[in-house]
C-alpha cells in the first residue's frame, strides 16, 4: 500500500485549497526522547523523513549457512556416487527402515514448519485457493500424461513402462519444499500442495496407474492417510507452533533449518538409491555385460526416461502457472512440486505390489536424478530474484 500511495501523482499547489500544514516546533533532542513512541512523528521538511531507517544487515554466518544450503546438488551427486561404490556406506540407515525414513521426513518437514506461521496457511487458502486447486491438478495431470507418452515414445518393456507411470502417477515429493525454499518460490504454497498431493494420493495414485499402466496397486488408504499426518502434517503444526511459543528461539535456529533440511534430504534419496542399487545390481551387471555399455539397452533408455519425465514436469509445469496468470514465486512453487515426485513412495508401492523388480528401477534412479535436476534448478533461481511486483501474494484469479 505504501509503494502504492508513493507513486500516485502529487497535486499541484494551486489545486489544493487547504493551507499547507505547519511545520513542527524545533525540540532539543533531550525534550524529544521524553516523547512517548506513538507521538514520536517525523515532521514536514524534517531531515531523513522521505526515506525509513534501513534494516541491520544480516550476519555473514547467514549467507554462509545459505550458500551451504545452495549446494543441495552436490550433497546429491556426491551421495549418489558413495552409493555406487560402496552401498554398504548406507547400510546403517537403511537397515532401521521403514522408520528412519518416517523420522527424517518428519524432521525434514518440522524444518520446514519453523520457517512457516498458521496464518500463512490460513492466508494461503483464503487469498490463493485457484494457486493451490491448479497445482494440485498439474501434478496428476502432467506428470502421469508425459510417463505414459514417454514409456510408449520409447518402446520401454511392460514392467520399466509401469514402473515410469507408478512413478508419474506419485504425489509430490518433500524435497520439493526444500527445493522451493532455496529457489525463492512460494513455500506456504508448495508445503499445501505435497498435503494435498499426498492426501490425493490415495485415491488417485492407483487409479491412474490402473487406467494409464493397466495393472491396479493396492493401497492401504488407512494407513497412508496416517502416515501423511505423522511425516508431513504434524511436524509442519509443530514447528509453527513452535515459533508462535518460542519467538526467540526459532529466531535462533531458522537460519540453520534449510542446511539442515538440505542435509536430511541428501541422506534419505541417496539411502534409497543405494537400497535399490544393492537389489538391482545383478540386472545392472547383465545389460552391461550383454550390450557392452552401461548407458546402452534397457538401462540407459530408463535413465533417459526418467530425466525426459522429470524436465517434463518442470518446464511444462512452469509454463502452465505462467499461462494461468501466476505469479512467479507461485510459478517456481508449481514447476518444482510438479517436477519433482516422491520417489520413495513409488519404490515401496513397486517393490510391495509387482512380481517384477525391474518396475522398481524408475523411482529408485528417480530418487537421484529428479534432485539433481530440481536441486540444480533451485540453485539458479536463488540467484534470480523475483521483481517487486511479482512478490506480490494475491492475483487476479482470487480477488
């Protein structure tokens, strides 16, 4: 509003036919401070009152902390590359899943909710509901549409096409918040679509994949509801809780949660890959041994659909928000979220409800490829900050 009122125009002084205002009385500096706060107004003409005082800078510890933050790629990559070589490195944490995969995409999300207040949710659905019905309708839309044209355009076999379609077919992952924060996009909005997305996931995860792979996977709809509130819902209440109880504190820590976050996600997609790495060497070891390169035959055409499907989500998922009139913190939110999938929901969906292990091999190259490719695109749009007028939250589509 201020910014606002700042660039109208000023009337002329023969078009008003007030009389200008007084200027104050000169006070000591003395007989000034024993003015109470609320009286202590700036004066017409007074020197320094066009312009506010400027913020304090921030510590340097804070740009360190995000510039560490801004590595998520190659966390990723080098996690990936230990994962390959030595699978065992992992072992630790793989050995106590499924619960170390539930606490860290817990504590991931509790990082989230202490940078995030209540009434940025409460704001969000009131002023942006068309941002968040349009991209939750882009991620079962885009992602599923592109996985089955995808696994058809490359003549992919019947268990790797199903295995790209499940993974398609996933909602969106909890890296994505991550990858939201460190790109400057709208995280309130990309918290509410993976809830919703997740949520949705019950239903609408075997129904496409029935529909677009033809095989059904059975879903515990119980058991997912409760272990969306338990990783993604309550760590989120929690943490804002936290900061409306404990100002100070999360004051404290919230420069560390991104790292931190970054860090958690790093650690789960490369324990995942390497889970699944172990499972799938031998079918790894006999394509390379029979084509003579490890990137030719069935291998190299899933790591090349899974890194279309991905681009897929992100280019036409941003394309799409800016053609529905989007801002672009909400645009980044959507191209991000649509992008990237929770992979590690499509591996335990594979692994539990498919004969074939090669149907696991989509989402568990996913878990490595989507976040070098999303965590990439968030580094570059760190450095690119959204103009003054697309930092506005409300749009023409929710007046």
């Amino acid at each position: 509003m201020a910014s606002l009122l700042l660039s109208l125009p000023l009337p002329s002084a023969r078009s008003v036919s007030r009389p200008a205002p007084r200027p104050c009385l000169p006070l000591r500096f003395s007989d000034r401070r024993r003015l109470p706060a609320a009286l202590r107004v700036q004066c017409l003409g007074e020197p320094g009152s066009a312009a506010p005082p400027a913020a304090p800078p921030a510590p340097r510890w804070h740009a360190a902390l995000a510039a560490a933050a801004g590595m998520y790629p190659a966390y990723v990559t080098a996690g990936a590359a230990v994962a390959v070589a030595r699978p065992e490195a992992f072992r630790w944490f793989v050995n106590m899943a499924p619960g170390s995969y539930t606490v860290t995409l817990g504590f991931i999300m509790l990082a989230m909710g202490l940078t995030l207040q209540l009434r940025d949710f409460s704001a969000l659905l009131r002023d942006r509901p068309f941002a968040i019905l349009f991209g939750c309708a882009a991620q079962y839309t885009i992602m599923p549409g592109f996985g089955a044209i995808i696994s058809r355009a490359l003549g992919l076999p019947p268990s790797l096409s199903a295995g790209l379609i499940l993974l398609g077919c996933c909602p969106g992952g909890t890296a994505s918040n991550v990858v939201t924060l460190v790109a400057k996009g709208d995280v309130p909005l990309s918290v509410v679509m993976t809830v919703c997305s997740t949520l949705g996931a019950v239903f609408l995860t075997p129904l496409l994949t029935k529909i677009l792979a033809g095989a059904y996977i059975p879903v515990d709809a119980v058991k997912l509801s409760l272990s969306t509130l338990q990783v993604v819902v309550a760590p989120i209440l929690l943490g804002s809780s936290i900061q409306t109880a404990f100002p100070s504190v999360v004051q404290f820590v919230t420069p560390f949660a991104p790292l931190m976050a970054v860090l958690a996600s790093s650690l789960l997609a490369c324990s995942v890959f390497s889970e699944n790495f172990v499972r799938l060497r031998s079918t790894i070891a006999d394509a390379s041994s029979v084509n003579g390169d490890f990137f030719s035959g069935d291998i190299g055409a899933v790591m090349l659909s899974v890194f279309l499907l991905h681009f897929a989500g992100f280019f036409v998922g941003y394309a799409a928000a800016a053609i529905g009139g989007l801002k672009e913190k909400q645009r980044r939110a959507i191209s991000i979220e649509v992008g990237m999938q929770n992979s590690s929901l499509g591996v335990v969906l594979a692994t539990a409800h498919f004969s074939s292990p090669l149907v696991a091999l989509p989402p568990a190259l996913s878990a490595v490829i989507m976040n070098i490719m999303g965590s990439s695109l968030g580094l570059v749009w760190q450095y690119i900050t959204p103009s003054c007028s697309e930092d506005e939250t409300t749009d023409m589509h929710n007046a």
